[in-house]
C-alpha cells in the first residue's frame, strides 16, 4: 500500500508527508487480515489534503511567465487559462451546432440532426458560416480547440499533483482520433468534404458509407486489429475490476488475487502490470483505429484487393517455404545461457513458491493420485480440477475437428494450410436441414464441434467460479465471463433455435465471423441502427477509454505505490489521494479504489449484455432496423437505399 499522510507534526503550510511502513494492518504468518477497514485516527482525509494542493502555481503558464490569471478553482472543477478556452471552445461550437439544427435544419429532434461538411468540390477552401458546410468548419475548429486545451489542462493539474503526465498522454490517444478525422485525411484527400458529419445519429451513416465505399471495412487489417484491441481492452477491464471487486471487504491480500491468476492462467502480470497492459491496450487500440481510417481513400482504395499480394510471396512454394523454416529453427536454436529461476526465490506463499494454493486443492480417488500427485491436477502453477479438464478435453476435440476440416479443404497441404488459414472456414449446415442433424460433410462437423465447444467454455465458467471460491475470493469474475458468454450463446445456440435453423450461427473461420457479421447485419437493415448495437458500442468504446484512464492514473501514481488496490481500499494513501484530486478537479467529481472498479466491471459486462440483446431480436422481432429507426424519428430517411447491393453474391 502506498505510504499515507499522516496528521502529527505537520505546519498548514506544509505538504503532507508520508510516514515510513504500512498504513494498512500487518499480517502474522499463517493468518487472515481483517476485512474491516482500518480507522487510523492519523490518516488525513481526503479534504485535508485537498486544501494543501488547491493553491495557485505549478501550472505551465507560471512556470514560463511566473503567474497566472486564471489559476483558480470553481468548486471542484479547476479552471486555468487552458480551461477557459475549453469553455470558449465549446460554447462556440455548441452555439453553432443548435444553430444549424434549430435554424438552417429546422429540427427539434436532436438525434437526427446533420450537419455536414462543406462539398468536396470545394477543396480545402476555408468557407464562412452562411455556406453549405460553414456550420461544421466552426465546429470543427472550435472542438479541435477544447479537446486540446483540455488536455492541456490536465498536465496542469498533474502538475499541482506531482502527478506524472501518463493521463493527458492517454487522452492525447483520443484527440489524436478527432483530429485523423477531421484534419488529417480530409488534407490527405485534398477536401474538407472528407471529413467526418456531425450528429448523433448522422454519423452513423458516414460509417457504414466509407466502409462500403472502400469495399467493406470488415477486410480492412487495422480495422480488424483495431476492433481486436477494442474487445481486448475490454477484456482486460472486466478482468481487472473483477478481481479487485472479488477482494473488496474479505480477508485476503494482493497476493491472493495474484495466486488466482496464476492457478488460472499460469502466470500473472501483478499490481503495476496490469495497469500498464491497460494503458498500452487502450492507446494502441485508437492509434491503430487512426491508421484503419487515414489508409481508407488516401493509399487503399479496395480492402478486399489489399490482400493479393499474400498469394503471390514466395514463401509459398516448397523452396521459400524451406528457406522461411529454417531461418526461424536459426532463431529459436541459438543457446541461451540464463540462470534458472528458483520459484522460492520470486514468492514463498504458503511454503509452495509460484506452485502456491491458497484454498483446497480438488483430489483424486487414490487409484489415480500415483498419477497425477496427491495435490490433486494442477499443471504448473495453474490448477486445472475437473472443471479444467473437462475444459481442456472438449476445447480440444472441438479445435481438432475444425483443423482436420480446414486440411480436408487444402487437400491436407500444409503450405496451402499456412497460406489459407484466413480464409478457411467450418460452415453450419444449409438452412434446408432446420435444426435437425445434417451429414457430417454438410454440417455434422459443425454441430459437433459446437456441441464440444459449448461445453468447454461452460466447464471454463466452472472452474473461473470454483477457483475464485477456493482462494477466498469473490465470483465477479465469473458472472462477468457469464455476460460475455451470453453474446456466445445468442450467436451459437439461442438466436438459431429462435429462428428455427442452425444456419443462422456463425461459422467456424476468421473471415467466416466477418462475413456472418456484415451478412446479418445488411439482412436486417444495417446494424447501426439498432439501438442495443448503439448501447453495445458505447460501452465497448467506454470500457476502452475506461481502462486507458484508470491504467494512466495508477501508473501516473506508481511513484506512492497506489497500484496496491487490495490495500487502499482499507486505508487510502497518498497516491490514491492525489489519483482522486486529479479526477475531481477534472471532472468535477471522482471516483474510489472501491467505485472505479465497479464502472470497470459494469461497463465491461453490459458491452456483451448489450449486444446479446440487440442480435437476438434481429430476425426475431426487427426485421429491419433502419425501417425501425426511421418510424422511431432518430434517423433520417435516405432515398431509396438498397442495403441488398451489400450481400455477397
């Protein structure tokens, strides 16, 4: 736990100082700690401590010219000179916003409002309001304006914090977003025109344009890595919040939440890790978003072409190909003289080194210990139990059918193998066969994998659950692979039965899962407008920046050791102090080490709670979601379109 101010010896003009040890309760060897919160009378409250720091300077304008005007607070929310052109910045661009919708549109229903860039015939000419587009240059400008001043704002207040800028850094990623679709490409283009339409609703459908404009965006590698981060980041946020929600109030330790990583998974990042996965992941996935659109127009024209080059490397005869292995066996080959690690030495937790359990271990019938060892099956420092194996066996049988599929498509050649494997695919059965059994070549594959595949991810749900009981932790985590799973189940086995066919799941195949995605979404008249796909959206782009945020935060306050989580949740210190200071003064309020990890587990779990619900009733009960848009007035009619031109042929 970081070190915590304490109260005694300390002048009002003073900073407060961290005292040497823990703050929170030390723990005898072979003993729990408390879950209840340690209330040590020397600890200063949050407000103390924000009464030190609210004071005038550090700020980068008093640093250069030795004052500020505008360095003061209004309640919470700091100002500076930066805030105050992100209050210009943002009046103007909203006083022109509700101009165009309430005046040039003459609309009151703000979800359809549009406003759109000048057109492309006019170049890069600057035009004035009163032109078509001179609205949207306003805006533009005037947001570009806020998003950057406040930014700058916050290094400001990390400054005053002797926070470290990891935070503006991150939010930096974001505006580097606006500013690659509104400045970037549209110069890259040579017109204004290419820039990105304002509104709620209106945006919408520039997306889905520019995907089908460029021959869909699904074929696009950055989009695909882009979305893969996105889903990843948040991934990472229910995991994290999970675990440390799953320690909150109960007897146990950092080192506990880190044991049951390890028995999951084998191995685990630790505190300050996992805080720097989330800060690079958030980052990386907008930057990689960034490269996904500025290609699309100005290098790549068609991304369903893009790949022709893969078939023609030489790689692919049997001569690059032997080339191409033995240059990696010279990689892999060379002698490494490393020392080798002694768990004992890394941790000693319970007297069992990385090999550690804390819980008991699930054991065989004697018959079978002589097999496996009488601490029950644990591979590693991962412990696998019954639901483990169970796991393993059934994910595998169902990896072997789809590979031996993917073989028999190549004609069991495993350059064509290599080559292919994109684009291979096992397919459901034909629609013709309903929800009956189909031959194997036809779809029995298919159904048996699934079925086999179906089981692993449950006996997984099992042993994330049983797990977390034998560790003396929460179940967060496994309702949060629950909410996850319920997306896999709509896609695999719910929305099938519904519409009485299984040739409505997905296939087996990475680009399979793009084609079935950009299939059903065009069916049923463009995802987009779905309002669950909307709310699924919001959460997965929030769960990102979530993530970012709060790894930028901890690592900005790694310095006072406010990665110990467990711990500041007993008995906050002053990392944790001046991590909160930094949101409210930002935001205007903030949240704890207790309510940061709830909106991390809650947004990462309605993200696939979200989109279960908007596939299942597509098919179902939508038909047609812009039809369904259109009579629920959020979107604007486009004349005649013809999503149908969309489907492969």
């Amino acid at each position: 736990m970081s070190d915590t101010p304490r109260a005694p010896q300390q002048q009002p003009d003073e900073e407060p100082r961290a005292q040497s040890g823990q703050a929170s309760q030390s723990v005898a060897p072979g003993t729990q700690p408390s879950s209840t919160p340690t209330t040590d009378p020397e600890v200063l409250p949050l407000s103390v401590v924000e009464e030190y720091y609210k004071r005038p300077g550090r700020t980068m304008l008093a640093s250069i010219f030795g004052f500020e005007p505008f360095d003061f607070w209004f309640g919470r929310f700091y100002v500076g000179f930066f805030g105050i052109l992100v209050m210009l910045g943002t009046i103007l661009g909203v006083t022109f916003y509700f101009y165009e919708m309430l005046i040039v549109e003459g609309t009151y229903n703000i979800l359809a409002a549009r406003i759109d860039p000048p057109p492309i015939s006019d170049g890069l000419r600057l035009v004035t309001p009163g032109e078509p587009g001179g609205s949207w240059i306003v805006i533009m400008i005037a947001a570009t304006i806020a998003f950057v001043a406040w930014a700058l704002r916050q290094v400001d207040i990390s400054r005053k914090l002797e926070l470290g800028y990891e935070v503006p850094l991150a939010f930096g990623a974001v505006v580097s977003s606006w500013i690659t679709l509104q400045w970037l490409r549209p110069i890259a283009m040579g017109a204004w025109g290419n820039g990105f339409p304002l509104g709620i609703t209106h945006h919408l459908d520039w997306v889905s344009n520019i995907g089908y404009q460029y021959y869909n965006f699904f074929y696009n590698p950055f989009h695909a890595v882009g979305v893969t981060l996105l889903f990843a980041s948040t991934l990472f946020l229910a995991m994290h919040g999970s675990a440390i929600l799953s320690a909150a109030r109960r007897p146990v330790t950092d080192r506990h939440v880190d044991t049951f990583w390890r028995q999951l998974f084998g191995y685990s990042v630790g505190e300050i890790g996992i805080h720097r996965v989330a800060f690079w992941a958030g980052a990386t996935s907008v930057i990689v978003s960034n490269l996904c659109i500025f290609l699309s127009g100005t290098l790549v024209q068609d991304w369903n072409a893009f790949y022709s080059f893969w078939d023609g490397m030489p790689i692919w005869s049997f001569s690059g190909a032997g080339l191409a292995l033995f240059g990696i066996g010279l990689v892999f080959a060379r002698r490494r003289d490393e020392k080798p690690v002694d768990p004992d030495e890394i941790e000693d937790l319970d007297a069992r080194g990385l090999d550690g359990n804390i819980g008991r271990p699930f054991y065989l019938p004697p018959i079978l210990q002589r097999f496996v060892g009488k601490d029950g099956i644990r591979v590693f420092p991962t412990y696998l139990g019954v639901w483990g194996i169970i796991s393993v066996v059934t994910g595998s049988v169902a990896a072997l059918i789809i590979l031996l599929d993917y073989l028999l498509q190549v004609g069991y050649n495993p350059i064509l193998f290599v080559r292919e494997f994109f684009n291979l695919a096992l397919m459901p059965p034909a629609k013709e066969y309903g929800l009956g059994f189909a031959p194997w070549n036809e779809g029995g594959s298919y159904l048996v994998a699934t079925f086999f595949l179906h089981i692993s991810v449950l006996a997984w749900w099992g042993r994330v659950y049983t797990r977390a009981k034998a560790t003396g932790l929460g179940t967060h985590l496994a309702w949060g692979f629950a909410a996850a799973l319920s997306l896999y189940f709509v896609i695999y086995l719910i929305r099938p039965i519904a519409m009485g066919r299984w040739s409505e799941s997905a296939g087996h195949g990475f680009r399979a899962i793009l084609d079935w995605t950009n299939y059903v979404s065009i069916l049923h008249g463009n995802f987009y407008y779905n309002p669950f796909h909307m709310l699924s959206i919001f959460f997965l782009l929030g769960s990102t920046l979530l993530l970012a945020m709060h790894g930028a935060t901890i690592l900005a306050a790694e310095p006072y050791k406010a990665e110990r989580e467990v711990d500041e949740m007993r008995v906050e210190g002053t990392g944790t102090q001046r991590a909160q200071l930094l949101w409210r003064w930002v935001m205007g309020f903030n949240a704890n080490s207790l309510t940061i990890h709830q909106w991390a587990w809650w947004f990462a779990g309605l993200c696939g709670i979200t989109g279960a619900i908007g596939l299942l009733l597509s098919g179902t009960l939508i038909w047609d979601w812009y039809a369904w848009a259109i009579d629920a007035r959020i979107v604007s009619p486009w004349p005649n379109p013809d999503w149908a031109q969309y489907l492969p042929r």
